[in-house]
C-alpha cells in the first residue's frame, strides 16, 4: 500500500497538549504501550502484520516541515521551546516490538520515553484500521456504504432531524482510511452554514485541522493522569488527579483547560476537583459511565462550589452518534455549556462492524499503571495486582477523607 501517515501532523491535538508538558516537566519519564483488540472474532493474518509493520517503518521516516512547525506556533498555548524541539524530533522505529504472537494475530507494544511513546498512539491505530479494512474487505464497498451514511448525516443536521450543538470530529484512531476522514472533515466543514441547530467547530486531527481551516481540538487524556499520577512511586495513586491537574496548570494556566474525570473514577477525581481547579478548567470531559448521571453530578458539584455552571463546558466523548448527542444536548444545554467529541460513528460508519482496538500505557518508569474508568472493562492492566491495590487505595481515600 501507499504511505498511510504522511505528515507528523497526523495526530491527535491532544498528543501535542500532553507532549509541550512532558518535555517541559516529566522529560525522563519511560512508558510501556501495549495493543489489544478487544473484537473477539477479529483475527489479523500474516500479510496484515507484515504490512502494518511496513507501514510503520514509513512513519517512522517522517519528519516536521518547516510549515507545520509554523503551524504549530499559531496555537496560542504552544511554546517556541516545544516546537524547537519538534524541529529535531522522529519516531524511532526501534521503539516498536511487532510480531504474531498474540490471540488476534497481532501483538504490537512500544517502549521508550513518554515522549517518544505518547506520540506513537493514535497514529498506529489509524495504520492498523486501515490495514484491516482494506486487506480484509472490498474497500469500494465499504467506501460506498460509508459515503451514503455520511451524506445521511448531514442531511439530518440540516433538516433538524439533529440538533447537537458544537461539535467536533474525533475519529482518526478507528477510522477507516485517511480518505474518509478527510471526506467527513472537509464536507461538516462545507455544509457548517446550513445546519440547523449544530455547528460544527473543528477536529482532533491537526493535519486536517491545517488543511480546512478548522481548531484543533484535544487536551488531555487518561495517559497524563497515570503516568503523572502514578509514574512516580513516591505518589499515592488515589491522588493521580490532583498531581495531573496541578501539573497541567503550570503548564497552562487558564488555556487549554478541560480536565477529563474517569481514570480513576469521576468520584475520586471529585476529589481533588475543588475551587480552584474548578474556576481554572473551562470544563471537563466524559469518556466513560451513564454520562446523563455524570453530567447531572457535575452540575451538582459546580453548585456546590459556588460556580455557575452555565460558565462551563460539559464535553462527552463517549460511543457518541448524532442521536445520543442530540438527546444529550436538549437534556443540558440550558444548564451548561454543552459539546461532543464524535469519532467512530463519523469516521468509520459502513455496512461492517467497526474495529475496537486501543493502545494503552501499561507501565511507567518499571512500574505498573492502570485505569479505573466509570465503565467496567475499559481499563487495561498487565498486572490483576496492581488492579486490586489501586482500588483500594481508591476506597481508602473515598472512605476515610474529606
């Protein structure tokens, strides 16, 4: 196949927000990514991995232009420190292990600094979905199918069958080519003016954020509370938000400031949550649990800070299509300022079933990290053990604290 990735551009905002604060302040930092396929009845051949790893080795070859680089530095929050390091930065692909030797066909882990392996993420994933997909189906089929459900959506937004409010594309890592999310971005991007309640306010992807003229949109992810959290072992892992977000304020301040809630439990992150970062953050994100219960307790809680709740954001992120963000929307947009990160159901949407894969922070400096979200089985841990302590540690805290 051609180059799948061929701008470091290709990549999720928010990998940029996480790496500008890791070069500044956790530089040393090493993590341990690891592949899984959670579709029980997917099974990658011999052929996909060899291409996936050819493909790979592509991406590997990139490096930033002096244009994307120039691009970068238009994002108001972005350092000239950062973007000088960008200039001499690569992948390396001796940071990658990749071989058959897993129950799906495909075992692929990277190790390294988290700044090297953070970056890896999203622009794997995106290699492996499209392997898959083209190698396993007729990919004009697919295509066709997923045209005729893009051309749907948009009619619905602009007929009014859906009214969502601000969204945002998040599909690179599951979707199904390079060409269909750069179809979805570039026609939401053209029909924005005709909607009738929904508007259409930028993507994850910043090499397609680039090209059409939109906001790159991301902050942070569950990879920044943990290993900020628990990449150091002098830390207790019940307070991983409170270290995550004192962290992302000095690095931030006021901008880019929405905190995600779930990876040790929005209760815990609650926590730790209290006046000031609650005035500092412009709002949070939802990626996992009922997310009509989590919305109601974030009110609740702004309530119970003082702070109007109108003056936030409510994000939801979570398995979203234009249905349960048009509901979602109606049920709070008077109450708080209310937004939608929709990925797979944009960027992947045809007459098969859609991937469910994900590459997850395993270990952080020689240790053990793990995700307790809203959602059981979400998480991804080597070590059950490790599981157990941290959500003890968990309990101890909700139990015995204020």
């Amino acid at each position: 196949m051609k180059p799948i990735i061929t701008s470091l551009l290709e990549n999720d905002m928010y990998k940029f927000s996480m790496g500008q604060a890791i070069y500044h302040q956790f530089p040393s930092y090493e993590t341990t990514w690891t592949f899984k396929c959670r579709n029980k009845d997917v099974k990658f051949t011999k052929a996909m991995v060899k291409e996936i790893e050819y493909q790979i080795r592509k991406y590997c070859e990139l490096r930033f232009t002096e244009d994307e680089l120039a691009y970068l530095s238009t994002v108001k929050w972005m350092k000239k420190s950062y973007v000088n390091f960008l200039r001499l930065w690569h992948p390396r692909y001796e940071d990658f292990e990749i071989s058959t030797n897993a129950e799906c066909g495909l075992f692929l882990e990277t190790k390294g600094t988290w700044l090297n392996t953070s970056m890896y993420e999203t622009p794997v994933l995106a290699i492996v979905n499209e392997v898959y997909f083209r190698m396993k189906y007729n990919y004009d089929e697919l295509f066709a199918s997923f045209m005729e459900r893009l051309e749907n959506k948009i009619r619905c937004l602009i007929d009014g069958t859906y009214d969502i409010g601000a969204f945002s594309e998040f599909g690179f890592r599951r979707r199904l080519s390079a060409e269909a999310q750069d179809l979805v971005v570039k026609l939401l991007s053209q029909y924005n003016s005709q909607y009738h309640n929904s508007r259409f306010v930028g993507t994850s992807s910043v090499y397609l954020a680039k090209k059409y003229g939109l906001t790159p949109v991301g902050t942070m992810a569950h990879e920044w509370i943990m290993c900020v959290g628990q990449g150091n072992h002098k830390h207790n892992a019940a307070s991983s938000n409170w270290y995550a977000l004192e962290a992302w304020v000095k690095e931030y301040g006021i901008l880019n400031g929405t905190a995600l809630t779930d990876t040790i439990t929005t209760d815990c992150f609650l926590k730790d949550f209290q006046l000031t970062y609650a005035t500092l953050f412009s709002g949070v994100r939802h990626d996992s649990g009922d997310p009509y219960e989590w919305g109601e307790k974030m009110i609740a809680h702004y309530d119970s800070l003082g702070i109007d709740s109108i003056t936030k954001t409510l994000l939801f992120s979570d398995s979203l299509d234009f249905k349960r963000a048009h509901d979602l929307n109606k049920y709070f947009n008077s109450r708080a300022k209310v937004a939608f990160g929709i990925g797979t159901f944009l960027s992947n949407d045809t007459n098969v079933s859609p991937l469910n894969i994900v590459m997850k922070t395993t270990a952080c400096n020689g240790q053990d990290v793990a995700k307790i979200s809203d959602t059981p089985g979400k998480g991804m841990c080597k070590n059950p053990a490790y599981v157990e302590y941290l959500q003890r540690c968990i309990d101890w805290r909700m139990q015995y604290t204020s």
